[in-house]
C-alpha cells in the first residue's frame, strides 16, 4: 500500500496562514510515503514567495515531488521569462523540472504543462508538447510491469460538469490518448482551484480505469466557490485507488465526499463497474482566521 498526499495551488504569498500551519501538522502527524504538488506553487513567481513556499515542502516529513505551474514562472520579469523562465524553480523547489518517483506498487511521474509563451491572449491554460509525451512514453515504457502509474501535471485535462466553458490544457485529448495507451491509472491535477473526478474507461481488460483527479487550492485565499482542500490517496497493489478529500471548514480539516463525474469507476477485486456520484459538500465557514484578507474555508 502506497500512501499519497496531493497539494495543489499553494499560491504563497496569497495563503491563509492559519491554513498553512494547520496543513503542516496534519500532514506531519500521519505522513505520507509521498507529497505531490501540482504546480502553482507561487503567486507571482517572486523570490521571497518562493523561500516561503521552499520552507513549507521542506518543513513536511515525507518526500515531495512537484511540478512548476503557471504561476511560478514571472509575470514581471520578461527577460527571465523568455530566457529561463524555471530558473528560481529550479533553485528554490527541484532542478528536475519532471520528476520521478517510485517504491514498490506506484510509478509517480511528473509532466511539466507551464509554458513561457503561447499563440493565444491568455498565456495560462499550458499546454503538452508532441516531444514531450514521446519522452514520457520512453520514461513509462522503463518502469517495471507491475507498478502502478500516476501522472502529476499542473493544468486541468477536463472542466468541471458545472462550468463546461473553463479552458483546458492544450493537447489534453492527445494526453489522456497516450495516458490509457501507456497503462496510466491516475493524473493528479490543479490550475481551477475546483475538486472533481473524471473517469475513463480502461481501453483493454489488463488496462485500468484512467482517474483524472483535480484538487481545490489547499491554502490560498484565491477561492473559487469551493473551500480550501487537499486529497490523500491509497493505492494498493492490485490498482485499487482510494481518494478522501479534506477540507478546511474554518476550524481544521475533515473528510468530505468526492464529486465523481465520467463514465463508471471499476473497483477490483469486483467484477463489474460500480459508480459512486455524491454532491461534492462546501462546509460553512465557522470563524475567519486571523487576517481579516484571508478568508478561511468558503469566503
């Protein structure tokens, strides 16, 4: 059993620092085999945002792998972003910008989808490349047979059931194709500040079903009509993937249900697809916290 912490769209210097500190000790108290961040680690790319959000990882008690967002690239800095847009990402947080991690059940591979520039007005839906997936298909086609594989990337594959119009990652189609092609049971994902699951049928019967999970913002004050929240994940060695969803209700964290859209979910050992489709909750806000600019839980 391999046991996953899944943090998205930290946004320091935009957080609620009540929240950050109550993250840490959650995840301190029971720690994980793994954090994975899926980007935006930053708000605005700046350095002392980034030592805050370097200090946080490194303050966890589990390893942590993570991938640059769009956030974490200068929005101020046009030399540095055309140049080396990366290059406080690789001082402060990773040099390798994608990537890997494995034991023995899971295969845990970063995808980096920021871009520094795109043919389009809005710079931050990202974006895969033709050559980067060929790369990743080498990368997977090494691993062992057996271990489980999870893709971590920034940028949503699929929008929220409710918001339809929210803009995806370029080449997403293209993605998820190479993702079920290669065997990949899970992507990890952010960018919308919005948690759901998608699900996709598995294209053999020795393939799995492919969970794209997309996770809320676990600190920042940037809400977007959902509270702050994080995913721990259990995957055991026959595939079977159990996703609880904390979230911040204003005074800790509790477990809420998952908001599951898509085709069927297969469960091993079952035969057959089962479904579970319950209304993602929004706990009330009980207290703000202590800066009257950081709203905690729903604001």
């Amino acid at each position: 059993m391999t046991r996953l912490v899944h943090l998205s769209d930290l946004h320091f210097d935009r957080v609620d620092p009540v929240i950050v500190e109550a993250l840490k000790q959650e995840i301190n108290d029971d720690p994980p085999d793994l954090v994975v961040v899926s980007g935006d680690l930053t708000q605005r790319a700046h350095r002392n945002e980034y030592r805050r959000g370097a200090e946080f990882l490194q303050s966890l008690h589990a390893p942590v792998l993570a991938v640059p967002g769009n956030h974490d690239i200068s929005y101020i800095h046009l030399l540095q972003r055309f140049v080396d847009p990366f290059r406080r990402w690789r001082r402060y947080v990773s040099r390798d910008l994608e990537p890997t991690w494995t034991d023995d059940t899971v295969a845990v591979l970063g995808l980096n989808t920021a871009r520094r520039m795109a043919f389009s007005l809005d710079w931050s839906n990202g974006r895969f490349s033709l050559p980067q997936l060929m790369r990743f298909k080498r990368r997977v086609e090494a691993l062992p047979k057996n271990l489980f594989r999870i893709v971590v990337a920034h940028h949503a594959l699929h929008p929220p059931d409710a918001e339809p119009e929210l803009d995806i990652v370029g080449r997403a189609t293209h993605a998820l194709e190479t993702f079920r092609g290669l065997g990949v049971g899970l992507v990890l994902a952010g960018h919308h500040h919005r948690g759901y699951l998608t699900n996709h049928e598995p294209l053999g019967e020795d393939m799995p079903v492919l969970t794209v999970a997309q996770v809320s913002t676990a600190t920042s004050t940037r809400l977007r009509g959902e509270p702050n929240a994080y995913h721990r994940i259990e995957v055991d060695r026959s595939g079977l993937v159990d996703i609880l969803v904390r979230a911040w209700d204003g005074h800790g964290w509790r477990d809420v249900p998952a908001r599951e859209q898509g085709c069927a979910r297969r469960k091993p050992p079952l035969p057959e697809p089962t479904l579970v489709r319950e209304a993602f909750v929004q706990p009330r806000v009980a207290e703000l916290a202590r800066r009257s600019n950081a709203p905690a839980g729903l604001g």
